[in-house]
C-alpha cells in the first residue's frame, strides 16, 4: 500500500518512457490521471484555465477552455461523466508516454502517443484548442 501511494505522487524522470491508461482529465493541457499512478501535463501545448483566464508568462490560446477539455478528453476515451473533483472521467486505451520531467508539484510533463489519436500533443495543437508552446516543444515533431 505505501509503495502505490509513493507512485501517486512521483514525477517520473526525464526520458523514461511510460504507459498510461487514461482515468479522468482535468482541462485541455492535463493534468491526464493515469491508472498506473502519474498525474501527466501534456508537454509542448498550453491551454487556458477552466475559469477561462490564462496563467503568467503561458501561450494564452483564444480557444474555449472547456470545448479543450472536452476534445482532449475524446482523444483520449470514452467520457464517462465527472468525478467529485470536477475532473471528466475517461475509459480508454493505454498510450505510451515519454516523460519531460517535473511540471509542477507532482505532474509530469510528457509527450504521449494513443492508439486513439497518434500524438496528443500534436493533436490537441492541430485543434486550435490550445497554443504550441516553443519553450517545452523542442525539437519534437507532428507526423
């Protein structure tokens, strides 16, 4: 029981690939929670808040932030109604992720590929629904 706990609450470090199946989404940049424990931000994109502001100093897209959360939640799965956090709850397939390191508090900030959708990050940009963000994008590329 304290080792699943020690996992709910690790980043997982930079360049380590890792599986998610998606559990719930909060809004249209992550944090994505993860059966297998990590909570993961989506790396390279930004979104707006859900109470539509944008935080200091991130991309600020001129997108509706629950019509984002909302795409991202139906790249991911199936929606599956809300949890008492507010969070939409999502039954879907495992992806694959590779880990950019910490993204605050105990998020990790990653690129992650689903059967579902390809890239999420890269999808989630083609959207309109969030900005790209140059500074934690790299050199990563959309196919």
């Amino acid at each position: 029981m304290m080792f699943a706990l020690f996992l709910l609450a690790s980043v997982v470090p930079s360049g380590q690939s890792f599986t998610c199946t998606p559990l719930a989404v909060w809004d249209g940049d992550g944090p994505i929670w993860c059966a297998e424990g990590p909570h993961v931000r989506l790396s390279g994109v930004a979104a707006r808040e859900m109470d539509g502001s944008c935080s200091a100093g991130h991309p600020c897209p001129d997108a509706d932030p629950i019509a984002a959360r909302d795409h991202l939640a139906r790249l991911l799965g199936e929606p599956q109604g809300r949890n008492r956090t507010g969070h939409i709850l999502v039954r879907g397939p495992a992806m694959r992720c590779v880990s950019r390191g910490g993204a605050g508090g105990t998020r990790t900030a990653a690129f992650c590929t689903s059967p579902r959708s390809g890239d999420v990050s890269c999808a989630m940009v083609r959207s309109g629904l969030t900005a790209q963000w140059a500074k934690y994008w790299g050199s990563h590329r959309c196919d």
